[in-house]
C-alpha cells in the first residue's frame, strides 16, 4: 500500500480526527473513502461559493444520514410484517430510496 504526505489546516485536521474517533475508524480510512467517493464521482466537487460549500456539504450529510434512518426503519418494518404474516398481520412498508441526484451520473 502506498504512502503518502499532505498538509491540511489545523481545522480541516481536528474535524477528520474528530470525525475517525466518532466512527471509530483509522483516519487513513476516512481519507482513503473520502478520496475513493470523490474520485469516483459519488461526492460532488466542493461548491465554488467558500460559505455555500459548507453548507451543502452539511446539507448532504444530512440527507445522507436521513436516508440511512429511512432505511433503517424501513428494514425493521419488513422484518415486523414478515414475523406477522402468520397471523394475518401486514404492515406497509415503504419503498426503498432511490440516490440523490448529486450521485446519479
């Protein structure tokens, strides 16, 4: 595996520590799938604006995060109706969620 030497801000450093202790991953994780999602085309580049490029980087990660709950959710209940089924119990489910348009090529 290759190695390689960046420099980063003290900031931009505290949030990937930050962010690798939260995950409990390596902070060579993080950038290396930080890397592979952008360099795949699956994150958008960083907005041009330097104050909207926060923003929807933190509206994204939102989202990101709303879907994975949906998921979650949706999971549990399909899980709920199919133990149910036996007795005659359905339980909607919803659909699954398609990607954000910023991941649709």
């Amino acid at each position: 595996m290759a190695k390689i030497s960046v420099s980063l801000s003290d900031d931009l450093k505290a949030r990937l520590d930050a962010h690798a202790q939260e995950h409990n991953e390596t902070v060579s994780d993080v950038v290396q799938k930080a890397l592979e999602s952008y360099l795949d085309g699956s994150t958008p580049p960083p907005a041009e604006d330097d104050q909207a490029g926060p923003q929807i980087r933190e509206l994204q990660q939102y989202v990101a995060q709303l879907a994975k709950n949906h998921e979650q959710v949706r999971a549990s209940m399909q899980l709920i109706s199919q133990m149910s089924a036996p007795q005659g119990v359905y339980i909607p489910c919803p659909p699954p969620l398609g990607p954000p348009p910023w991941e649709k090529g």
